[in-house]
C-alpha cells in the first residue's frame, strides 16, 4: 500500500505584506504541516511585476521564531544571490533559531529580472549548473567548520529542478531531498531518472525524499502523486492563504 503523503505549503512573499505572511506561518504550524516554505526571488515572478515582495532568507530568520514545529526552507535558494559560505552561515543561523528545523533548498538560478536588477551575471544555464555544483562543495566545507555548527548535525540539502542530464545526476551524488514539479506523471519520469542516477553514481536512491510542489486546485490528486513516488507535497499559496484545503486533506 502507497503510504500518504505529508504536506507542506509554500508561503509566496509577493502580493502580500508581513503581517499576512505572519499570521499565515503561524496557523500552518498550528494546523500541524510538515514544513512551511517562501522562495528566494527579488521580485514578483507571476502577475502584477510591480507588486509588494520581500527578500527570502529575512523572512526565513523570522519564520524561525514564529514557529514552532514544522520544517522551514526556501523553494528554493538561488546559488546566484549569497556567497556559497555565507549562505552556510546563514543556514547554520537560521537553524539555530528554529531549534533545528532548518532545510537548505539549493537551486541554479533561473528569473533573470532578479540578476539583472540586482547586478548578478546570468550567464547561461550551463554556467549556473557549474556554480551550484561549487556552491554545494562549499556550502558543505563551511557547515563542517562552524562554530557552533548546526543544531542538526544532518542539515538537509534539497535541491530544487528537473533536468535530466545535469541538474539530477547533482540531486543523486549531493542531495537529500528532490523539488519537482508535477502533473503526476512528470513527476513519475523525474523519480524514474533520479533513480537511474542512484545506480549510476553508487547512491541509494531510498536515501534522497522526493517532493513536490503542487497547486491548491491539485489537492484532489494527492494519491496520484503519492503513487508516482512523492513522499512530500508542498501546496502554494498565495495571499489571502487559505489554508483550508491543506486542512481538509490533512483531516481526510
């Protein structure tokens, strides 16, 4: 028997203000999620590009403390916008003050209006696979030397993407968790490949949580996507966050 999936939501920092995002973490905590996610742009990256939006890994530092008991991360951290070590302090922090509920949702970068606003070189997406690929060796160097180091001694590095070649042949030498996308049967190809990864690189496969993030409207497929493989989907909101379709599939 397929075993259910455990929900999490991504709390979208745009459209919205600090309160709301507040007042959001705190119920998703209290409804008992298992994790509680923003992302990592400069800018809105759907509708209206003149909208409100707030910086991630601030937000993240906050959710710290408003929460008290699910996973927190970004979906994911673009390797682009921190130096690789301090990206490892700020994640080491970060833990610290959610008592270790901390992941590392790492990704290769891929809105180009954050580079080019922001002064980052944007390059090619080959480029951007290569920086990810050093920034995990660094980031993993630093973790190790930190003083204290993290509270959780196994700091989990999520890697966020879905391209076959590259992106999850990192996933199956580095990663212990997937980020992909559906529908369901996108979702059972990106299992399949990351697999074929496993064997390839003398990984277990079993070693590495697959999630999924997922519309509220998906809600419904649940176990279409459990059964593809996900052990883990992550359901995005934007504001006002209604979060009564997590509640109801958390309550089914």
């Amino acid at each position: 028997m397929t075993p259910p999936l455990r929900l999490g939501v991504q709390i979208q920092p745009q459209g919205t203000s600090v309160p709301t995002m507040r007042r959001a973490w705190r119920d998703a905590d209290a409804l008992g999620v298992d994790s509680i996610f923003t992302w990592d742009h400069f800018f809105p990256i759907w509708g209206d590009p003149d909208a409100t939006h707030f910086e991630g890994y601030s937000l993240l530092a906050a959710m710290a403390v408003e929460t008290r008991q699910a996973r927190i991360g970004a979906l994911v951290t673009c390797q682009s916008y921190r130096n690789a070590n301090l990206l490892a302090d700020l994640a080491r922090t970060i833990d610290h003050l959610s008592e270790g509920r901390f992941i590392l949702g790492l990704g290769a970068g891929w809105f180009e209006r954050d580079y080019d606003e922001y002064g980052y070189s944007f390059g090619t997406a080959g480029d951007r696979l290569r920086a990810l690929e050093q920034t995990i060796g660094v980031v993993k160097a630093r973790l190790e030397v930190l003083n204290p180091p993290p509270v959780n001694p196994n700091l989990p590095l999520l890697i966020g993407g879905g391209g076959e070649k590259v992106t999850l042949r990192i996933v199956a030498e580095h990663a212990d968790a997937l980020n992909t996308f559906g529908p369901p049967e996108n979702f059972a190809r990106k299992n399949r490949v990351l697999d074929e990864w496993c064997d390839r690189v003398g990984r277990d496969p079993g070693a590495i949580e697959r999630t999924v993030l997922i519309e509220a409207s998906d809600l419904h497929r649940l176990d279409d996507y459990a059964e593809a493989g996900a052990e883990l989907a992550i359901v995005m909101l934007a504001d006002p966050f209604d979060l009564d379709g997590v509640a109801g599939a958390l309550n089914a």
